[in-house]
C-alpha cells in the first residue's frame, strides 16, 4: 500500500496544504467543521504525519514529558491527570514515563525525552535525601515536582509541612493527650511533616508527643509491626492518636490494632499524611491530608509555559563592548529559583470521627484522582 502524503488528506479533503497543516499543529485557528472534515479524512485515509520531519522543520514538538518515579502511586497518577489536562488546554500532548523506582531510568527518560525535542520536561524525582538536580545546563524547559530545592530551577511541590500541621490540629480538635507519629523521616517531605507536626503542637504543652522512628515509609508490613507494639502497651500507655506519615503505614498501623481487638477509632484514632487512596482498601476508612497532585501537575504545566513564553523575571546585566559599557536586559534562567507550594487539604473518614459525625466515607476516588 502506498504511503498517504499531507497533499493526499488535502486533495481529498478539499482543502489547501496549509489548511491541513494548520489542522495538526494549530487546530485552534480552524472552524470546528473545517477541523472536523480534516479529522475525519486523515482517520479515512490512515494518514500518520512523519514526526521526525516536523521536529527537523520546526526544532521542537508540541509535546511535553512527565517522568514519574512510579505508577502504584494515587498522588503520581494525580500528577498525570493535572499535566495532560493542562498540557491539552495550551495545545500541546503529553508522554509519560514510568522509571520504576530506579534512577538510572529516570535519568534515560530525562535525556531520551530532551533528545526528541520535546517543548519541555516535567519529572517527578525519586524520593532521596540528598536530591539536587541531575543536570545544570537543560536544553529544554523543565520543572521538577513533589520536591523543595534551594538551587536554580523551577519547582512544584505540596505544602508538605502543612501537611503535618493540619493532621495535628486535627488531633488536638479530637481531644487528643498522647500522640504518636509513625514513620522515618529520611526524606525531605516526610521531615516537613514532623516538622508541621512539632510547630502545631507546641502550642500545646500538656499533649504529649512521640515519635516512633522505625520502619521504610512506604511498607504497610512496618505500620502492621509498629501497630502490634502499640497495642501490647498497657492502656494507659497507649495512644490516643496515631498519624503515619504515610497512608501505607497508617492502614498497616489500624489492621494491627483491629486485628488485636482495639477499636479505631473508638480507643485510638489514626490517620495518614499523604493522600494515597490506593492504601484506603482496609476495614476502617483512613483519615489522610491529600496533597492537590492534580493541581501540583497542572502548575508544572503552566511553569513549562512561564519558560516558554519568556515570562521569567529579567535582569539588568552590564557588559563592555569595545570602550563603552552598556546596560542590557536579559534573562538569566541560570539563576532562577522559582518554588510554587500547594495547599493540601484535609479528607476526614471513619479512623479519626467522632461517633457523633456523619459518616463522610463514600469518596468518589474517580474523581479525586
């Protein structure tokens, strides 16, 4: 069969050449019915557009990347809801990269993705202690997301230290005098946390704090452990509250309390601190504050565009030429530091309510993620 060519859809279309290319790659300066028609012959006749031409032709695609550490995440598949909505909205696709939780991958789709000229690159790096980012000089926009950083670049994250904060007021409205906060703070996000935690309480004296530093943050069989510890204290040792600073752990804390006959949240409430709904599938409805990871993949959209459209702050620069000094403005991208935080809010369910409140478990996880 012989390839179709663009003057095939055109001809057959009846419409001009630049008709057709205006319908695939600016569609929005078509009627609707004209797009449509085109649409509809390019489906008829199979075409398929020589990507590697236009990137010849033109520098760069009208696509976007999102590199993502992993895909059995809610927040990560929040991420990539925001971004191709948003990404759609100016025009432009989105491809996604699962690096599985392994760096070296990550790094790969980082450079594959800079290599097909994509307009701009999204990554969402790998949970680390020490992270700063993997390259200096980028070819290509990019933001980082979920993550704080200090040096150059452009960063989307959650308000992980309200987070903390709004999880522990949440305790002291319940009543709480003994909370114990579950997990081990190796990553920058989850220290923000107890830190929140820590500035909520230390306005109150009297409710006594602990901190169980113990377990991988992302393994429910550690909450389950940790859980059976706290149910074989003595019951006035035991806590009153119970926050993980991830969901994993908190469902794996609540099974082991259930599971060794002590009521959650009727003896102890529990709740999560990171809006994972794939770890809500336990007996008892999780307490969680959701970090906005549709708004965190949205607002890294909108950066890649900042970059885009030069709307970086510009600086006043002096430079000599010859004998005379002028003043010019320029934007020195390598000196940006540009940080957008996102509010989290909380989602109460049955670990943490009072008998008293109307049962507000039903989440419509659709369209939460």
């Amino acid at each position: 069969m012989a390839k179709v060519k663009i003057s095939d859809v055109a001809r057959e279309a009846g419409v001009s050449l630049g008709t057709v290319s205006n319908a695939l790659n600016h569609p929005e300066k078509l009627r609707p019915e004209t797009l449509k028609l085109i649409n509809e012959t390019i489906s008829r006749l199979g075409y398929l557009p020589n990507q590697s031409a236009r990137q010849l032709a033109g520098g760069a695609t009208k696509s976007f990347g999102l590199v993502l550490p992993r895909l059995d995440h809610g927040f990560s598949l929040q991420i990539a809801s925001g971004a191709h909505n948003e990404a759609r909205k100016h025009g432009y696709d989105l491809l996604i990269a699962n690096a599985d939780n392994d760096d070296i991958l990550e790094d790969h789709y980082l450079r594959y993705f800079m290599g097909t000229q994509m307009s701009g690159v999204m990554v969402q790096p790998m949970a680390s202690p020490d992270w700063h980012p993997a390259m200096t000089k980028m070819p290509v926009p990019i933001v980082h997301l979920d993550i704080h950083c200090s040096e150059p670049g452009y960063y989307v994250a959650a308000d992980n230290e309200a987070q903390g904060r709004i999880i522990a007021e949440l305790a002291i409205a319940r009543g709480a005098h003994h909370i114990v906060v579950v997990g081990r703070a190796v990553f920058m996000q989850l220290t923000l946390r107890v830190l929140g935690i820590h500035k909520a309480l230390a306005l109150h004296p009297d409710i006594k704090i602990e901190v169980i530093d113990a377990g991988e943050w992302n393994t429910a069989a550690d909450g389950y452990g940790i859980g059976n510890q706290i149910a074989e204290r003595p019951a006035d040792e035991r806590p009153d509250f119970v926050v993980g600073l991830t969901d994993v752990l908190a469902s794996g804390v609540v099974s082991a309390l259930v599971d060794k006959g002590i009521s959650v949240p009727g003896q102890v409430r529990v709740a999560g601190c990171d809006g994972n709904p794939l770890a809500w599938s336990g007996s008892v409805p999780l307490t969680t504050v959701a970090p906005p990871g549709y708004e965190i993949g949205r607002k890294g959209v909108q950066l890649l565009m900042e970059q885009i459209e030069n709307k970086a702050p510009a600086k006043i620069k002096h430079i000599r030429v010859g004998s005379a000094a002028r003043t010019v403005t320029a934007v020195a991208a390598e000196d940006i530091n540009r940080q957008e935080l996102v509010r989290p809010f909380l989602l109460e369910r049955a670990s943490t309510q009072a008998s008293s409140q109307t049962d507000a478990t039903a989440i419509n996880l659709g369209a939460y993620l």
